[in-house]
C-alpha cells in the first residue's frame, strides 16, 4: 500500500513538474519576444473575451464582431496611428471564449495581461463578464476600456484603470423613460424587473423617478433571471389595472414576456420591454410583428442614428460596411458598441504621447465631450464612467414585411409621435 | 388571480407531470437516476423547433417521430452500459456519473448542432390565439401540453396496468431478483423500459418548447431538477405520483407567482428539500431512501 | 477504492516502513504546495494559479465527502459560493481583513454545512439533486433584492478595497496546504478509518462502535469548509463578482469531475486531476469549448463504465502488472 | 413504551440482580407481520443461552432487535435492569453488547489488523491478542477480501470481541463450516465464557454445536416462545418435536 501511494505521489509530482516546466518554456519565449520589441512594437495587440455559448452569447458575439471590423478597417489602413511612435502600427487581436462563465472569464482576462501582454483590453459582454477583469486589470496598470459593463461599482476615483467606451450605466437608462410617462400623464404603472444588476437598477431609477413625480407604481416586483412562464405574472400584474405594464429583464426574459402577453387575455395602453431595441432581429424573429406591434423598448443605435461624427465612420456607413464584412449577423447594439468602444480605443492611441495604459487614459480623459462616434457623444466623468449616451424611447411599428422602431421621445428626436393607448387587436 | 393561478398551476403541473414521467419509470424499473432527462427533453424540443420551422409542420408531430427513435436509441444505450453497471459495487452511484457523461455530451452536441441562442417557436401547437377557460384566458399551449400530458400519462398507466409487458415491468420494479426467477427477460424489459422513458421525455420536449418560452442547449440540468423534484414529491418510480407531483409543483410556483414573485424563484428547491426531509418517501411513495 | 488492489503481503509494518509512509505524507503535503509557491516565478497569471488552487482544493473537498463517504454532491458549489459571500459579509458589514475574512468566508460555509446536516438522511441520487437545490435555493436567497443590505443583493459583491494577487495567491497556497493536509491526516486518522469503514458496510460499522452519523457529519463539514475557504480565496482574487459567478454549477461540475479522473480516495489523485485537467481547459477549451465539453462528458463516461478508480486506479494497475511480471522473470 | 406489556412480563420488572439482558415482552411487527409476539428471555451473567427454531421463526429477530439494528413495536430489552430498547447499535456496542453476522461483513478493502483498528476499543485484550484468540494470528495483513468464508466469521467474531462485549450474540455462526472448523469455533466460544466470563445469546441450528456451548436453550416458533429450558428436556418436549419434526 504505501509503495502505491509513494508511486501515486510520484506521478503527481511528474505530472505538476511537467506541467510548470511546459508554462515556464512558453513564457520564456514570450519574455522573449516581448523584450526584442520594447522600443516600437510591431503590433499593437488587442485584447477581448467573447461567449460562443450561455447566457450572454447573443449580446456577446455582435459586440466582439464590432471590435474584429475595427480591427480590420485599421489594418485595411495599414495600421492604427500611434502617436507615441508617430507611425501607423499593425494591429493583432488575441479574444478567448469563456462560454459566459466569470470564473473561465477571470483566468483569461489574466492570460491577456500577463502572457498575451495586450495593449488594449476590452472586456467581454455585460457587468457579470466584465467584473472579474477590474481589480486584475487595476493590480496589472491595465486600462479597460469597458463596452457594454454598467455596473456601478466598476468606477472609483481611486482605480484609473477603467473607462467606459461604450454603453452607459443601465441605472440611467430609464431617465427618458420616466420624462415620457410623466409627459403622458401615465399614472397607473406596473413594473416587473428580473433580480439581476442590469435590471434591478433600470428597475431603481424608474421606481425612484416616478415617485419623484408623484407618481408611485401599482406593481413594483421582482423575478428569477431564469423565469420564463409568465402568465400568472401577467395576471396578477392586470389585476392592479395598470396602463403601462414595463418588464425589465434580459432577451431571454422579454421574448417569453412579450409572446405570452396577448394571449393572457389582457390588453394594456403601453408595454415597455429592454431588448427589443437592441436586438431588433432577433426579437422579430422570436417574437414577431403581432406580438412586438406597438410595444416600447429604448432606442439605441443604429435606430438613433448619428450622422455627424468626429471619429470613425457615422451610424448609416458603419450599418452598411458592418452589414458588407459580417453578412450573417445583424447590425445591433452591441455591434456597435463593439466599435464604438474600439474607436476610443483608437482615440487613445492617436492621441497618448507615451506609449502607457496612463497617458491613454488621460487621452481619453481629454477627449471626453469632445467626441461623436456612431453610437452618439462620447463623455465621462471622472472616475472614467460613460455620461454622454442617452437612449430615447422608440416604440415598435408595424412596417411591410416586418416590424421597424421609431423614436417617440424625447420630442426633439421623436421620428414620429407615440401611438398611446396601443391599438386594440 | 386566485382562479387563475390555480388554473395555469393545474395545466402547467400535469405538463410538469409528464415531463418527469420518464425519470421516475427509469428510476422505478432500473433504479438509475437519469442526469441526461433534461436534455433528452432538450433535443425533443430542437426536433420539434425543426419540424415547425424548417418542414412547416406542426410541431406536436414531433413526438410521434420521436417515440420510436427514443425507443430503439434508449434500448441500445441500456444494452451497451447494463453490463458495465451490473459489474459495479454501487450501480446507482455509477449511474448518476455515467448520466452525468451523458448529459454532458448531449449539451456540447446540442451546442455544435443548433445555435447557442434561445430558439423560440412563433406559432403556437394550435394556432395562435388564446384559449379561455371559467372566463381567464390563457396562452393555447397551456391546455394543449395538458391535453397530450393526460393521455400520455394514461397511455404509460394502461402499459404498466394493462399488458403483459406491464405486468412484467411492474413486477421488475418490485423485485428485480424475483422477476429474474418468474422467468422475465429482466434484461429485455428494462431496456424497452428505459427505451419509454427516454420517449417520453422528448414527447415532453414538444410541449416544453412552448411552456419553457423555448429551447436553448443549456435548458437541460434545469429541466432534470424540476423534473427531480416533481418526481420526488409525488415519489419517485411511482408514474402516478409523477402527476400528482406535477400537480403540487406547478400550483405552488403559480401561487408563488402570484403573491410573492420575489421569492417565486425559491419555491421549487425549498419544495423538494421539504419533500425530502419530512416526507421522503413522496407523497405517494412508499418506498424509504433513507441512508 | 485504490487498496482494494494493494499486495498482499502478510507481514507486519517495519519501522522502516513506517518511516517510509511518514515520508510519503510529507510529500503529500509538501511537495504540491511548494510547486504552486513556486510556480509564481514560472508562470506570470497569478490567477490562472489560483484558479487552479482553488480547484484543487475543491477536488480535495469533493474527494473528502465523497471518496470517504460516498456522498456525491452536486450541490458542493453552493459551500464556494456561501464561502465567497461570508468573505464579503465580512470584508463589508465587520471591517474584516481580506485573510481573517477568507477564514470566515470557510467558517460560513459551515454554518451552512451545519442547517443541512439533515440531507445526510439522504442517500445516492437523493442526497446528489437535494444537494443541488439546497445550492441553487442558497444562491436564489443571495441574490434577492430583499437581501440588499446584507448581501447587495443582485447588486453582486466589491471587494476591491482589500484586493491583493500576492495576498490571495499566497493564502491561496496556504490553503492548499491545509487541504492536503486535510486529506492526509484524515487518511491516516480514526475517522478515516471509520469512514472507510461505513463506506464499505454501514451495519458492521456500526456494531464495531462506529457512530456513523457523527463520523459522516464530520466529513461533511470538512468538505464545507475546504469549499468555504477556496470560494473565500477567489472571492478575495477577483474580488468583483456576482452571485451567479460564485453559484455556477459549472464549479461544482469541473470539482467532481477532476476528482473523479484523478480517483477519490487517494491522496494525490484529485490534485493531479484538477491540474491536468483545467491547464488542458484553458489550452485547449477556451476556444473550442463545445468540443472541449464533448470530450468532457467521453471522459466522464469512460470514468463511469471501465475505470471506477480514475487515473489513480490506472496508475496503480500498471504498476501491478509490471510487478508481477517482474516477479514472474524473477 | 407502553407500560402495560412491561408489566405484563414481571422478569422485566424486577430483573434479579444476576440477568444480565432481559427482554421483556417485544412484540415487532412488520407491516401486518407479527414477526415477534410478547417475546420474553432472561440471560444471567456468564450464561450461554441457546436460541432454536424453524426457519422463519425470529431467532435472528430477536438478535436484530437485542443489538439495536431493529427498534421493537412495543416491550423493553434490558441491560443490566436499564432499558436498552431502540438504542443505535454503536452505542450498544459501546455499552457491552455486541454480535456476529450469519453472513460475515467485514471491510473488504481493509486488512484484518485495520478491520479491528477502526472499532471502538472496550477490551482489556489488545488486538494482536484477539486476533490470536479467535485463530487469525499470522493473517493481520490480509485484506478482509482475501480471507475464506471461515476466516470471515472468525474476523466478524474478533470485531465483535475488540469492543469488549459482556453480552455477545452469535448469529448462526455454524452454517456454511466444516465440522473441524465448527469445532474450533465452539472451542473459542467456550474460551471466552471461561476466560473472559462472556455472556452469550447463540443463535444456531445445528444441534451439536449447541450441545458444545449452550447452557440451556429457548425455543421459538412463529415468533412466539414455546419453551425455555434445558437442552436436553427441550429435545423431549412434546410441543418442540413437533414444531421440528411433525412441522
């Protein structure tokens, strides 16, 4: 018996052994590499996680298409600028899967900073994804440049390493939201929010601002991420006799929403769902024109288009050449926050006069308010947390063939005035 | 909202019934705890997405489709790991690993094979309009799950109860070495056994595409641990329990839904851990599982 | 179980022997802890090591429950994920220090350990799934928005103030260290006898005095805590998480099943399984991982049906074999 | 416990000081099975008590329900005038009761020296002396596994013997063993009652190991006890033939 376990232990130290001598003769190869380019590099690496599978594949695979069109647009140019160096630089991307799992997420985000030694880090989809990079990037002097994370405590005066690039904090979202009910004098409303961060504090600033205006809501409640029969939810939600009915989840959780909703026998003047927007083809596909007519989602790019910008191209010729290079996938939200995100990087680079994750961040600090991209104004406050966005209300039309969305508030980007109450039938 | 939740519960129990009908027949004959349950539902509902989209076909056709295929492929695998299994010390704890494997392989296939996204099916199982019942109105895929749950249930209760087959299954559940000794093909009844759970869980895989708000690779764990608990508290290898379970479940998530949907989401594992401490030979059951 | 194939051989333990045996544990613990303290110096993604410690304590504590016991618990994520929360409570609501708080983070899970002493009633698949929704059930509960104050709710947990990756790293490996420990000293305690001992036959234990339930409960929180502490220490190493990061049943999944390939009951075997394993995840699954997942369940398969006793078992098989034909040449 | 049936058996209420178990009227039913009805025995210190009967008739019943695996329905089993009923086994075994198994369960994957090691230590004898007593010297390194039915029992009996019993219950120890072998057995038993001052309930069907052992016997037939005494007067008495012969 113990010469057994003596064997065992031998074997398991081989195997330990082989495995560390395997790493240690691949980083010193790396070192090496890296050490013959300290003056110029001959790329510039960037670096990105992506989930082919789980939960947040549907967001996260348009997001990591938008960076890979960036990347290509640059290298079509010959490179990206890089002002430290003055000359245009190659760019490489390294992007990992980790399959929506924070826990793969986090030793990959580390793999990118200390083995891949990446120049410019965007994290993967969304805040449950993106958290595990923040203190590892922090403790590396690596700065994020976060696409589509809205997660409150990412940003702190005292981590310099973080700067939203792309969407902004899901607590503000609801801001226009609130000033269209407000204006339409929609007093009964029933909210229903998933307990997740995303939701939970578009569900906060909702409940917050209508009690502001003295208005407070007749259904305030949350449900499981995982909830996908609502039926009794709608229910007793028409039991409070509410005129907006808004549901507050991920794609997973409106698509079920919204297909039961007509046949739970309830018709309400207004109801209000996250993704639509975001993820119009998607949502037209599993949802469908009857059931997504008239409905109300937030308005984001490429629906809100920006014609006039300052970096990279605007809203409409960045929908077509996406559309050319990727003729598979969709033009939506986080496609374009993909690039967005990877324009401030872009920004950060043209513009940082030594080659440091500081001096761009403070490139980037500079450019703030001063920059339109084709997901809108670009503005962060100091702890670098995104400011400039803003997503109006659009309301889902029924078009030929299909279903489009227009804005419907505020009043100044309005395409076409709200249809309240939504037609019956 | 009383009414309506205790109707939605009904009709969504008995779909929960049935789909957990084939872990306890699988439990009750070979006393295996099938892991894999919830992702043979998963590929019944990829195969009824196809068929709707794909073939423009009703969707419930999937389940005659299915029956035979699950059927041959459920007593093929019995026959390819039963002796493996036969030769272990603790038979239930290398199922549950083995099941596990299964599983496993189901998901990634599953992943290669369809896209990682939720797939959803526009049209309901009968059209698309809402069904009224005692004057609420409900989503038509709602008593259609329970209009094919109940005869399916039937079905499997006049097999158990009313053929040969049955009686010799039923047999085999009460003593596998009896029956060896009456003279049963032990090894020919439990793989048609475990051949009819694996069919009636992609049956369910038709129903559970609409019910479930879709299909996606990852539903099946979630959808083995509903269907776990709904068999352990009605009492597992006991199909009748599997119904009344269903039943207990389905009102108690809708109920929850309706006063307390903060805390709805905890319902079905504080049920089963009741279930299973106070009363854990089911509520039907009679067997005590004990350590 | 792996001595079910040791020799034969009807003589006493020399004393030589049982210095050599001395030795081996020592080794035990000695040699895996001094490789991943070391392993800093070689590979620069200090969380790739933790992650990796993490699952090799994991694995150990999977190995404890249910390689002395017979106990699978599928649920055993929901100890990482109290453990992770008990290190923000602490961190948060008492001003802990991040290693005092990664102590409480192992003492939470205990507790949690403790209010399910009664699964044990269970046993097999039952104890397996009612395990599993006790860990889903706790995870709900932690993300409740009614939780806010305690938990911060959906909000997900900030540890960043007290975030250090030689801090983690470092305690991490301590933690190692005291799992194999674990494991060894419980190899060679009464209580491992005795655990062996139910495993093998309930009833005789109990007439050889074995109180069987006070023996399985100890195992139990012993497995909790391993879990507690390593949910713990990775809480502390990202020290930005959400409950679904630290409530992924993917954990509990990739802890049995590296203890499972490496072979439970031994000593070394769940720690050689965790490393290969996930350095052959992060090479090759993260970019294919359905593929990676496919191979996966194969391998859980194969596990199942011809190999009971994990790589271990192949290990010590071959080397049976080759004795014995030694002994025939001889 | 229902008090009545306690007092329907005056041996359980006032044990002489010398009993060292009395059961006292156990009934144990199973289901609709009344695998035990108002059983009542007494067995004094350092006395072998012989427990006869057909198959199915309770000895091992009675067994199972002296050493705590099975609770009794209603009646007490006493040790030493303390009601022991219902007791988990490992605390009986800690308190002098302990028993063998008609078919031996020791852990196969430990040695026969580690089988001892892991139980509960109440013998004044070490384990090596055990081991010698009850013929296993020589085999302590053997896995439980490799040792032949015989070797089984008589480690199955040495378990029992580690944690110090005053009252050991043998079940059917005979079956399955060779008349050499048996003897032995019944030479080591009489060891341990004339060495050790054991007590011992034996269940046993084989008649001429009793006559090596018992000092008298209780006969059971269809869970009840239809005589007590002598083994000699049992083998005459008219109600006993017939059970075993006239069946």
């Amino acid at each position: 018996m113990k010469v057994h376990r003596r064997l065992l232990g031998l074997a398991g130290v081989c195997a330990a052994t082989g495995g560390v001598v395997a790493i240690a003769a691949t980083q010193a190869q790396a070192g090496h590499t890296r050490a013959s380019a300290a003056s110029a590099p001959k790329q510039i690496v960037v670096g990105t996680l992506y989930a082919s599978s789980g939960a947040y594949a549907a967001d996260s695979i348009p997001q990591y298409d938008g960076v890979k069109f960036w990347v290509n647009q640059m290298n079509k140019q010959g490179g990206v600028y890089v002002a430290a160096y003055k000359k245009k630089i190659h760019v490489k991307l390294v992007a990992y899967n980790d399959q929506s799992s924070p826990t793969t997420a986090a030793t990959l985000y580390s793999q990118l900073i200390t083995q891949n030694h990446v120049n410019i880090m965007i994290p993967d989809f969304g805040s449950v994804l993106t958290a595990p990079a923040v203190s590892i990037a922090q403790d590396h002097h690596q700065l994020l440049f976060d696409a589509t994370a809205s997660g409150t405590v990412f940003f702190t005066p005292n981590n310099p390493y973080i700067v939203g690039a792309g969407i902004r904090n899901s607590a503000f979202w609801p801001d226009p939201l609130v000033q269209f009910l407000v204006a339409k004098h929609i007093k009964k409303i029933a909210i229903l929010y998933d307990a997740n961060d995303f939701d939970a504090a578009q569900a906060a600033t909702l409940d917050h601002g209508l009690i502001a205006h003295g208005v407070k809501p007749v259904y305030y409640q949350s449900t499981a991420t995982t909830t996908t029969t609502y039926g009794t939810l709608i229910d007793s939600i028409a039991a409070t006799n509410p005129q907006a009915v808004i549901e507050l989840g991920y794609n997973t959780n409106d698509i079920p929403f919204l297909n039961t909703l007509p046949s739970a026998g309830h018709k309400f003047n207004m109801v209000f769902t996250v993704f639509p927007g975001q993820l119009p083809q998607l949502f037209q596909q599993q949802v469908g024109t009857k059931n997504l007519g008239y409905t109300y989602t937030y308005a984001t790019p490429p629906l809100v288009p920006y014609p006039k910008v300052n970096l990279g191209l605007n809203t409409a010729q960045f929908s077509r050449a996406f559309k050319a290079a990727f003729p598979s996938q969709a033009v939506d939200y986080p496609a374009m926050a993909g690039y967005g995100t990877a324009l401030i990087a872009q920004e950060a680079l043209n513009k940082a006069t030594s080659f440091s994750q500081l001096a761009m961040r403070r490139a980037v600090g500079n450019a703030s308010g001063k920059l339109t991209t084709a997901i809108g104004q670009f503005k962060i406050t100091k702890d670098g947390e995104e400011e400039g966005e803003f997503l109006p209300v659009g309301q889902v039309f029924p078009s030929h063939g299909g279903t489009a969305i227009k804005v419907v508030y505020p009043t100044n980007l309005a395409t076409t005035k709200a249809k309240y109450p939504a037609p019956k039938g | 909202m009383v009414l309506y939740a205790l109707i939605a519960g009904v009709l969504i129990g008995l779909f929960y019934g049935f789909a957990a009908l084939g872990l306890s027949l699988a439990f009750g004959v070979l006393r295996v705890v099938n892991i894999a349950h919830g992702d043979v539902i998963v590929l019944g509902s990829y195969l009824a997405y196809e068929l709707s989209t794909q073939a423009h076909i009703n969707p419930l056709f999937a389940i005659p489709i299915a029956v035979p295929l699950a059927v041959a492929l459920g007593m093929a695998f019995y026959r390819f790991v039963a002796p493996s299994l036969g030769r272990s010390s603790d038979p239930e704890m290398v199922s549950l690993i083995l099941f596990f494997g299964v599983s496993q392989v189901i998901e990634a296939l599953a992943t290669i094979g369809f896209s990682v996204n939720q797939d959803t099916l526009l049209t309901g199982p009968i059209g698309n309009g809402a069904v009224r019942i005692l004057g609420q109105s409900f989503p038509n895929y709602y008593p259609a799950a329970a209009a094919v749950a109940v005869p399916g249930a039937l079905l499997v209760m006049f097999y158990l109860y009313r053929s040969r087959l049955g009686l010799a299954t039923r047999a085999l559940m009460s003593s596998r070495a009896d029956a060896m000794l009456s003279g049963i093909d032990v090894d020919r009844t439990s793989a048609l056994s475990f051949g009819i759970a694996l069919a009636l869980a992609a049956s369910a895989g038709a129903l559970s595409v609409y019910v479930n708000g879709g299909v996606a690779p990852t539903d099946g764990p979630g959808l083995t641990t509903t269907a776990f608990a709904v068999v352990v508290i009605g009492g597992l290898g006991n199909p009748g329990g599997a119904l009344v379970g269903g039943l207990v479940f389905g009102l108690a998530e809708q109920f929850a839904q309706s006063y307390e949907p903060n805390w709805a989401g905890l319902v079905p594992y504080v049920l089963l851990l009741a279930v299973m401490l106070v009363k854990p030979e089911g509520l039907l059951g009679r067997r005590v599982r004990y350590a | 179980m792996p001595e079910g194939v040791a020799g034969a051989s009807g003589q006493r333990a020399t004393r030589a022997q049982t210095w050599r045996r001395r030795g081996a544990d020592v080794a035990a613990v000695l040699v895996p802890t001094v490789l991943f303290a070391l392993a800093r110096t070689v590979d620069s993604n200090l969380l790739l090591l933790v992650t990796i410690m993490v699952y090799v304590v994991l694995a150990q504590g999977v190995n404890v429950i249910y390689g002395f016991t017979g106990y699978l618990p599928f649920g055993y994520v929901g100890f990482f994920g109290a453990g992770a929360y008990g290190t923000y409570i602490a961190v948060a609501h008492l001003g802990a220090g991040a290693v005092e708080a990664t102590v409480l983070g192992g003492v939470c899970a205990v507790l949690v350990a403790i209010v399910l002493i009664p699964l044990l009633r269970l046993r097999g698949a039952y104890f397996a799934i009612a395990s599993l929704a006790a860990a889903l059930a706790l995870s709900s509960l932690v993300s409740n928005p009614s939780l806010q104050s305690v938990t911060n709710g959906p909000y997900g947990a900030d540890l960043s103030q007290v975030f250090s990756s030689g801090g983690s790293y470092w305690t991490a490996v301590v933690i190692v260290a005291f799992a194999m420990l674990v494991v060894v000293v419980l190899r060679r305690s009464r209580l491992g006898l005795q655990l062996r001992a139910v495993r093998a036959d309930q009833v005789s234990a109990s007439y050889a005095g074995v109180n069987v339930v006070a023996a399985r409960t100890g195992a139990w929180l012993l497995s909790a805590l391993l879990a507690g502490l390593a949910g713990g220490v990775y809480a502390w190493a990202i020290s930005t998480f959400y409950p679904t990061a630290v409530f992924d049943t993917t954990i509990s999944l990739f802890a049995i099943v590296f203890a499972l390939f490496g072979g439970v009951g031994t000593v070394l075997g769940p720690v050689v399984g965790a490393v290969v394993l996930y350095y052959v995840y992060n090479a090759i699954g993260v970019n294919d991982p359905q593929y990676f997942q496919l191979i996966f369940g194969v391998v859980i398969v194969v596990i199942a049906l011809f190999l009971p006793g994990g790589l271990a078992a192949v290990l010590l098989g071959a080397r049976r074999r080759l004795a014995t034909r030694g002994a025939d040449a001889g | 416990m229902p008090a009545e049936s306690a007092s329907a058996a005056p041996i359980g209420e006032a044990p002489p000081a010398s009993a060292l178990l009395a059961v006292a009227a156990v009934t144990k039913l199973f289901g609709p099975l009344r695998a035990l009805d108002e059983v009542s025995l007494r067995v004094d210190r350092g006395e072998v008590l012989g427990l006869v009967g057909p198959n199915g008739s309770g000895k091992t019943t009675v067994i199972n329900v002296i050493s705590g695996l099975l609770a009794p329905t209603s009646g007490r089993v006493l040790l030493e005038g303390q009601d022991v009923s219902g007791k988990a086994p490992f605390r009986l075994a800690r308190r002098g009761i302990n028993r063998t198994f008609q078919i031996p369960k020791p852990f196969p994957a430990l040695t026969a020296r580690e089988n001892l090691a892991v139980a509960f230590h109440g013998s004044r004898l070490t384990d090596a002396e055990i081991l010698e007593l009850v013929g296993l010297g020589g085999r302590e390194e053997r896995l439980a596994s490799e040792l032949t039915a015989s070797d089984q029992k008589r480690l199955d009996l040495a378990r029992a013997l580690v944690t110090g019993p005053r009252l050991l219950l043998v079940d059917e120890l005979g079956a399955g063993l060779s008349k050499t072998e048996l003897d032995e057995l019944a030479g080591i038993l009489r060891r341990l009652v004339a060495e050790l001052g054991m007590t011992m309930v034996v269940v046993e069907h084989l008649m001429g190991f009793l006559e090596q052992v018992a000092d008298s016997v209780t006969v059971l037939n269809a869970g009840a006890v239809i005589f007590s005494g002598g083994l000699s007067e049992a083998l005459s008495d008219p109600a006993v033939v017939k059970v075993f012969i006239g069946g």
